[in-house]
C-alpha cells in the first residue's frame, strides 16, 4: 500500500471526553440514579456515555473477576456484581439525553443473535438522531457466558461472524450468511439505517493477539484501548496505538483512516480509592489530569474514555475542573 503519514495530533481543547456511566452494583441500583450521573455529566462537558455490557460477574477478586469461571455463582464468599442491561440503557439515554455521543462499551457478540443486534443498533441510532457508537467485543468472562446460557468456545469466531453480518446489514440492508455459528436466511434490516454505513463500529483490544488485530484492520471504524487497570500514561497509549497502527497497515489499511480512542480510569481524590503497585491510573490536581490528556491527543487519538471511581454525580463534578483545564487550551 502507498506510505502513509504519521497520525496528525488532534488538538486539546478538541479532544472528546467520555464517561463510562456506573450501570454496575453489588447491592442495587435504579434507572433515576443512572440518569442524574448522566444529566451531570453533560452539563459538565463530557462529550459522550458509555454503557459496560455485563451481566453478573464478581466483584471482590480481581483475579476471579478476570476469569470469571462458571462455579462462581454459587461460591457464599464471592460478591456478585449485577450490571443493567446495555441496550435498554442506551435506549432511554437516546431519549433522556440530547446531543452527547453514546455506546455499547463494548457488547458481547455472545450476547445477541448479530441480526437482533443489528436491528437494537439501527433503532437506537434513529432514536438518538444517529449518536449510537456500537461497541463490540467477543465477551471476556467465561464464566458470564456460562451462567446465562450462552456458548462460551470459540468467542472470537462469533465476533468475527456478528461483524460480518453487522457490517452486511449496515451496508446493504439485507444477507444471507451461512457460518460456523451463525445462519441466517434473507434477512432484511427494514426499516433500515438512518446514516450511510450504519452506527461506527468501535472494537476495544489491549494488547491484541494476531487475530484480534485483523478483526479490528477489516472492520472497525473505531479502535479502543482500554488502559483503565493498567497505565494512563500517553507513553503506554503509544504503544497501543503502535500495535494497531501496524496491524492497519499489515491487512493493506491506512492507520488514519482508524479513529483512535483509548479508556483510563480516573482516580478521584476523597473516593478512597487507593491504586495498587502496578497501577498508574489517572490521577493528580486537576491540572496533572489535564496534561495527561493532552499527551493522548497529541498521539492522535480523539476521544478518551473515564471510568471515575467516585461514580456519583459528586465524582462527576470533581472532575469537571480537569474538563475546563483541557478546554482552555492552558
């Protein structure tokens, strides 16, 4: 393919910011409260929501929580974490929530039958007046999968299938698709798209294996890599970006043609939160959290996701001086 250039940096005070809203809870948790973070969020200048795509996996083992195994349910000394649905969220958003961006962060090709899916995107979409992101993933919990009844092996392979039937949908309003795991017959997205294409698709890797990468070169608009646990730093998000900019351009794709986000966890001062020796969250005087910011967009990426862990309202409004920081450009 010709010689592409570098990615050009995208300006600060242009940088999106979004929230992942705390749809999660190991006690309970009610629509109206999901709904006041929400509304602060945009009046304090988030750009986009996003909503996680769980169900029910543990919340008091992190290493548990990263396997999920199947026996977890009925473990007494395991807490669970409940999550409202994805799509049902996003619905009322599209309605309660004028003008900010929304996405499935990510779903779970497992999930949902890809044409169901396809549809649930496309009404979404026409609902918000074409603010949906679709976020897909192949499902990192075994255990998830399990317990609610839906096939657990080969969670790459349907992922590929759910995008090659997302993406024929989205394109064409109709296929036929005869694979591994997925048949459908003269299927027809009626009625159809509201914007050419469809919903951006958005893919989140970290660290991709061979396989993920190529998913993300042939079909994703957006990538997404999620540094929450990890490193906030833009030093880490630059290796990332490196990762999948190569991956582009080993499947014969210019890298700038990839919107490039990543997601960070912000560590909120009064949250009690207390990051663990092998994390560096995001975090500091809302000026510090600013730059960091600034050192993402100045990679080129466009958009950066937070999961605050003071997931309040109140978490909200502490942040909203780090918002006014990157936006004036000091």
């Amino acid at each position: 393919m010709p010689s592409v250039e570098a990615r050009p940096p995208v300006p600060p005070d242009k940088l999106r910011l979004g929230l992942i809203l705390p749809t999660w809870t190991t006690t309970d948790l009610s629509w109206a409260e999901v709904l006041e973070v929400a509304q602060t969020a945009a009046d304090v200048g988030f750009d986009a929501l996003y909503v996680s795509d769980h169900l029910l996996i543990p919340s008091n083992n992190a290493e548990l929580k990263r396997r999920a195994g199947v026996d977890f349910p009925d473990d007494p000394d395991v807490e669970l974490e409940g999550y409202l649905e994805c799509f049902t969220v996003l619905a009322a958003l599209a309605v309660a929530i004028p003008r900010l961006l929304l996405g499935s962060f990510v779903a779970s090709a497992g999930y949902r039958n890809p044409g169901l899916l396809a549809k649930m995107a496309a009404t979404i979409d026409d609902v918000s007046g074409g603010r949906l992101v679709l976020g897909l993933g192949a499902g990192d919990s075994e255990g998830e999968h399990l317990t609610f009844g839906f096939p657990a092996e080969q969670r790459v392979g349907r992922l590929e299938e759910t995008l090659q039937i997302t993406r024929r949908l989205f394109n064409d309003g109709s296929t036929d698709f005869d694979g591994a795991h997925h048949r459908l017959r003269g299927v027809r997205l009626l009625p159809g798209v509201r914007r050419q294409g469809g919903p951006p698709i958005l893919i989140g890797t970290l660290n991709p294996r061979s396989r993920m990468r190529r998913l993300v070169a042939q079909y994703a608009d957006i990538w997404n890599g999620w540094l929450g646990y990890t490193d906030a730093r833009p030093e880490s998000a630059a290796t990332q970006l490196r990762i999948i900019d190569d991956a582009c351009r080993e499947y014969g794709r210019d890298p700038n043609t990839l919107v490039a986000t990543t997601a960070v966890r912000g560590a909120m001062p009064g949250s009690g939160y207390t990051p663990r020796p092998d994390e560096t969250p995001l975090a500091g005087p809302p000026r510090e959290m600013a730059e960091t910011l600034r050192g993402h967009a100045r990679l080129g990426i466009a958009e950066v996701q937070v999961a605050l862990t003071m997931g309040g309202p109140e978490g909200v409004r502490a942040f909203a001086p780090v918002i006014e920081d990157l936006r004036s450009g000091a």
